[in-house]
C-alpha cells in the first residue's frame, strides 16, 4: 500500500511506522519504501521493521528500475508499505506528476491510502478528500485515515459528510507527543527519539485503525521479478563511514558496488581507526555539523584519511563527505580540523539548497561522459578558492546550470547525492579505480590536483 498525504506534516510517517509496527507484531514481514530522494524516514522505517527501507523515486530512477527494484525486495515480504512525498500529487514540476507519489503508485498499480489532518476540519474535509480521489481517475484510491480528530463525535461528522463513495479506514486522536522531532535537514534519527515512540504509535493503529479492513483493501498482485545477477568475486576492499554522523546512503549503491566486486566495510569516523588493507573509501551524507568535535578528536583516523589520499586512494565523499573532507567545518561558535585533504572549509550557512540534479561527468574518479542523476539538499557551504577545473556538468530542475564536482588526485568531492542505479556504470567505475590502485596503477597522482 502507498502511504499518502494531502501535503507535508499530515502524519504520514507517524502512520507508517505505527502500521509497520502493528503489522509486525502480527508476525507478517513488512517491506517499507520511500517515494523521493529522503534517507531519513527510511532510517525510521528500518528501525520499526526490521529491514532497510528502499528508495523509489520517478525522476531519477527509469520506470523499470522501480519496478524491478521494487519487485526484488518484496519478494519474501507479505506486506510492502510504501511512505510517499509531500503531497500525493507533488513532483518535481506543476505541469504532471513527475517525480511525484501519485506517479509511484500508478507505476507499480498500488492502492493509496490518503492521511488527512482534520484538525481544523469538518465538512471541508470531505471536499478535501473527494478531490484528491477524483483528480487523477488513474489512481487506485482505495480509502482515507482521518488523523488529529478531536474525538469521536468529530470523526463520525466527517464520515457522514464524506458518504460511503470513499471508505474511512480509521480516525486517529489529537496527541500532542505523536509527532517526531524535526531539524534542519528532517527529523530527528530513530536513535534520537524516545525508544517508546514506535511502540506507541503501532497501539494506537491498533486501536484506532481497522487493520483487517485495510489489508484486504489493499491486497494485491506480486510484481514479477528478475534474478539478479551473481556477485562478482570481491576484487577490491572499500570502507564505508558509517555511524550517526554519515549515515545518508541509497542502499542501491552499497548493493551496486557489492555487484560490482567490492566489499565494503563499514566503520565509524567518530569512534573508529580506518580500516587496514583498503584500495578505497565512501563517505556519504549525514550531520557532521552535529558531531564536529568528535570527528576531529578522533585525529588519527583523519590522519589516516589524510595519508590515504596521499598515496593516491580512490575516495568518494557526498555532501556530509565533502565536509568531513574539507580543511575544517566552521560552526557559530567553533572550528573543527577534519581530515584537509580538500584545501577549503565549509560552513553552515542557514540556507536549504534543494533539488534534483542530473550531471555530466567530464573527468575525474567516474571518467568522462557518464550520465547520472541525484539530488541537492544541504545548508551548508564552501569557504575558499575552488578549483578553476571541476568533473561534473550539472544542471537542476530549477533549470540551474554550472559546474560542480571538487576532484583532487583520485579523490572525488561534492554536494550531490548520486544515485548509482540512475548509472551502475558509476558503481563499475569506482570500483575500477579501486582496483588499480590495489594493483599499485596511479593513474593520478597527488592529493590536491585538480581533473
């Protein structure tokens, strides 16, 4: 089922967890996704369902990678609940609906389910809601949560105004403590919530919810599937920073470098050494504005990166890895030293930079000519002289065209969230370089040189 909202902060992930969680303690399995480029409600997923939640996303991904993707990973799941974007017509543009929730769900031929905060409704809220179920006729609508109700007298208010073309599944009460802790770049991580709250919400679904009405409203017919092919005999040993600092990751381009030969080894920037006997390194995205002190009191392992670059290692680093990378990551107040193989600083700047993006690569750790696409979303910036020669051509769907993509030596530095199955040819790449620099090949030489 597809997990959908009227617009942003109408409950849709409070929903999903609490159905996740009810639906476990029924011994089912549940398989979460996300629709749209979030890795922090998929965190939240992971936690209340045992398993790592995946991403779906129309824009960057083509049609049959959804699908696919989505298929592989409910193929031993009995119930899959898919937590949509913003509003369930919201995309990347006014015009359809790409990029949008209502694309996912008619792209797979899944049921939605609209949350709808009735807090300040009641009769309106019936027009609110036939029109979400009569503005696409595509759109397998199959029934409605009404949630932040002031009690039962007001549920049954709506319901009566809403009549029996559109069935009312549940109605969730006005709990002021039901609602996940957000900050700058999203909600706050599961490990920062009350341990409590997943739990909580799965008993309120239970009661307030007719499950038993919902998952037979919402079965459906399994997608077929594509084996996937065999692994590829690891060839090559990458360490991925992994902790609450960088934890920004599609599990697809973990999966992808895996296919590709790699096997990844995770460790902790803020409490770890590097890993021994490596032939490269991936930093994703993450808060290491949250953990600066940290990181940098942890000196010999940014020395190690440090050394690492040095001798020539393939190192990719994403938004929270090019921080992490960068001379030094200034706060209000303070200054951290990190790792300084990138000769500038960031700074957090206040200001969301947020869109798709689609690059060019025109050199660097990825070769020339490959096409990719990923997302922006950062509120911090660079401070200093950037190279005046960068191996990304980027161009956003704000219609924003420049260059980007910080190489020094066989280390790739940017703001942009790849998305690898957009392009496996990147996970291949990468790889690649990682074994010629195991095979002693230096195809670039130096720490500071730009592509």
């Amino acid at each position: 089922m597809v997990v959908a909202g009227t617009h942003s902060g109408v409950g849709k992930t409070m929903f999903t967890l609490g159905l996740i969680a009810a639906l476990r303690v029924r011994g089912l399995t549940i398989q979460p996704f996300k629709v749209g480029p979030d890795f922090i409600d998929p965190l939240h997923h992971g936690h209340a369902s045992g398993r790592r939640s995946r991403n779906l996303d129309g824009w960057m991904l083509a049609p049959d990678v959804n699908r696919q993707r989505f298929a592989r990973a409910t193929a031993d799941a009995d119930v899959a609940v898919i937590e949509g974007v913003m509003g369930l017509y919201d995309g990347s543009e006014g015009k359809s609906d790409r990029g949008s929730t209502a694309e996912m769900a008619k792209l797979l031929d899944l049921p939605v389910i609209l949350v709808v905060d009735a807090g300040a409704m009641a009769r309106s809220a019936a027009a609110l809601i036939h029109g979400f179920a009569s503005f696409d006729p595509a759109v397998r609508f199959t029934g409605v949560i009404l949630n932040n109700v002031g009690g039962p007298a007001h549920a049954d208010l709506i319901r009566n105004a809403v009549g029996d073309g559109v069935p009312i599944l549940g109605a969730l009460p006005r709990i002021a403590d039901m609602v996940v802790p957000e900050r700058h770049l999203g909600l706050h991580l599961p490990h920062e919530v009350q341990q409590s709250y997943v739990e909580q919400a799965a008993d309120l679904i239970a009661e307030y919810v007719d499950v038993d009405q919902l998952l037979i409203a919402t079965r459906t017919k399994r997608l077929g599937v594509d084996a996937l092919p065999a692994p590829a005999p690891p060839r090559v040993r990458i360490a991925v920073a992994r902790d609450e600092s960088f934890c920004f990751y599609y599990d697809d381009n973990l999966e992808l470098l895996a296919q590709a030969g790699a096997e990844l080894v995770e460790f902790s920037p803020i409490r770890d050494p590097l890993p021994p006997d490596l032939d490269g390194l991936y930093i994703g995205g993450g808060y290491p504005e949250l953990h600066a002190t940290e990181l940098a009191q942890n000196s010999r392992t940014t020395a190690a990166i440090r050394e690492f670059a040095a001798r020539g290692a393939p190192i990719y680093g994403e938004c929270g890895g090019l921080m992490y990378l960068a001379e030094s990551l200034h706060l209000a107040e303070s200054e951290s030293p990190l790792c300084g193989v990138l000769p500038f600083s960031t700074t957090m700047s206040g200001k969301l930079k947020i869109s798709y993006v689609e690059v060019e690569t025109t050199g660097g750790l990825f070769g020339s000519g490959q096409t990719a696409r990923g997302h922006l979303f950062h509120r911090s910036e660079i401070n200093g002289e950037l190279p005046t020669r960068r191996c990304y051509q980027l161009r956003t769907t704000r219609g924003v065209e420049r260059e980007e993509g910080y190489q020094y030596g066989n280390v790739l530095a940017s703001y942009i969230h790849l998305h690898f199955a957009s392009n496996p040819g990147l996970a291949v790449a990468f790889v690649d370089a990682c074994e010629g620099f195991h095979r002693g090949k230096r195809n670039l030489v130096g720490a500071r040189r730009d592509c």
